[in-house]
C-alpha cells in the first residue's frame, strides 16, 4: 500500500510537470489600465503587462524632424480614424527620434484610443498569437518593434515577414506595426552578395540573397528615414532642451562651443546626443530644471 501512493505521488508530480510545459490561455489585459504595454513571457506563457510609467514626450519636443512627424502622424490619424493606413518602417542614423516619435505620437492619440504594444525581437515567435488575442480589443493598437536588425535563419525575421503580409490569415484592422531599425531593410549586407547581381542590357536583377532581405522591408507600406543633423540643427536641439531644462538664455548661448565638444568626443551631432549634453550642462551649472524629462 505505501509503495502504492509513493507511485501515485510521483505519477501526480509528473503530471504537475508536463502541466507546467504545456501552452496556457491568455485572457486580454485591461486596456484602461495604461496606454502602452510589454509582451512578456513566463515559462511558455506570454502575457501583456500595462507600462506603469510610459515616456512621455511630446511632438513639440521632436526637433529637426517636422517631414518625419508629418508622415507618421498622419498615418496614425487616419489609422485611428478608421481610415486605411500602412505598417510603418523608420530607419536611418542613430539617435534621431524615431522611437521617440512612435511614443509621442502614442501620447496625442492616446486619448482617442491609441494603444502601444512593444515586443522585444526576441518574442517575435509569438507575433501570432498576439495578433489573435487583441484581434477584438476596442482599441487601435500599434505593434512597436525597436531597434530590428536580423540575421536571416532568426525565426522572429519569418513571424514578423508572415504578419506583415503573407499568411493564410489576414490581421485585423485594429493592428498595425512600427518598427524602428538603423537599416534599411533590416538585415546586413555583405560584399559578396553583389557578385550574384546580374546584369541583362541596361537592366540591373539583384540576387536572391539581395531579393530575399530587400522582402521583409517592402513589406512595410510606408517608410520613413532619418538622416544626421547638420551644425545649426544639433544647436539648435542643445538651446531647445536646455530651456526646458530651465537654463537661461544668456547661459545658452555660452553653451554652444561646449555642446560642439561634446558632440566631437561622442562621434554624432544627433537628438540623443543633445539631450545627453544639456542634461549634463545643465546639471553642472546646478539648474534645477525638469530633470525627469527624458529623450531616447
């Protein structure tokens, strides 16, 4: 007998284990509980989880990129107006704003049920079934991937291609995704792959290597690029967030040699680099500012 429920007792802890591995069903979140919200996993799990504090910079506060803003901005109205709109590809250089204008956009359409979903690169796999859990959620929703770069055997470079235009099932009109990358399409590029270009008259045919990274980027209907700020558009950035900052003006126009050092040592003239230099110019010359405020 006491062999007996020693037997039942492993059966049972067996059977807790294969529980503990299999998929479980995940209900919606609350989506009045924030505007924005992460993808996260436990064990096989995934789950949305409401972003306590999300960024909360303004469109205002998006300088040297006014061609940028209008495009995405627009494409984000009409997508919350109901009206037809694109997945959304912002690529260029380093620093610029573009994830910056995803959540500033997210912050003036929040009120009129804009929602942000950030997925990690990483939980691409699961872009499915997160695409079927918020497929009746009454709000709009954008699907934020940042920072996408991809080798091309990763398998969230295939989920993202299927999602964005190629699967049996179409995604509902309450989605759409923006993603940011430093490359084009997303993807690197070697030397080698334009020995396989051929070329037919005057016609140029790209190889299939070439073909097949230049797919997942064509897949996004609008592309938006960013381009490194000259001299005048970096100090113009500095003096910019050096008043919200709360340096005076007199104080500023000192700054301007300090922040052209300052841009030297780290390589760019861009936003982030700015926001770093009057974060620091500021807080040495004890400017009691509204330091909370934050670019990235």
């Amino acid at each position: 007998m006491a062999d007996l429920e020693k037997i039942l007792k492993r059966v049972e802890q067996v059977l807790e284990r294969f529980e503990a591995t299999l998929p479980h069903k995940v209900s919606a979140p609350d989506w009045k509980s924030s505007i924005a919200f992460r993808w996260r996993k436990r064990g096989n799990t995934g789950f949305l989880q409401p972003v306590a504090h999300p960024h909360k910079i303004g469109l205002a506060d998006l300088q040297g990129i006014d061609d940028q803003i209008d495009l995405v901005e627009q494409n984000t109205r009409q997508f919350i107006e109901g009206l037809t709109a694109n997945n959304v590809l912002l690529t260029g250089a380093r620093g610029t704003g573009k994830s910056s204008l995803v959540k500033a956009v997210l912050n003036k359409f929040s009120a009129r049920g804009l929602r942000l979903i950030e997925v990690e690169k990483q939980d691409l796999i699961d872009l499915p079934d997160i695409v079927d859990l918020v497929a009746d959620a009454p709000y709009k929703l954008l699907l934020f991937c940042d920072d996408l770069s991809f080798d091309a055997d990763e398998p969230g470079y295939k989920a993202l291609k299927v999602v964005l235009d190629g699967s049996i099932s179409a995604t509902s009109d309450n989605l759409l995704i923006y993603a940011t990358s430093n490359r084009r399409h997303l993807m690197p590029e070697y030397m080698q792959e334009n020995l396989e270009t051929k070329y037919l008259g005057e016609e140029i045919h790209p190889g299939e290597t070439v073909e097949e990274k230049i797919s997942l980027s064509e897949r996004f209907g609008l592309w938006v690029s960013f381009y490194p700020f000259d001299q005048d558009e970096y100090l113009a950035i500095v003096d910019y967030w050096l008043g919200q900052l709360g340096v005076p003006e007199k104080e500023r126009t000192r700054s301007r040699n300090e922040a052209l050092q300052w841009a030297l040592t780290r390589g760019s003239r861009s936003g982030r680099v700015a926001w770093h230099f009057a974060r620091d110019y500021a807080g040495s010359h004890k400017v009691k500012g509204r330091t909370g405020r934050k670019m990235v």
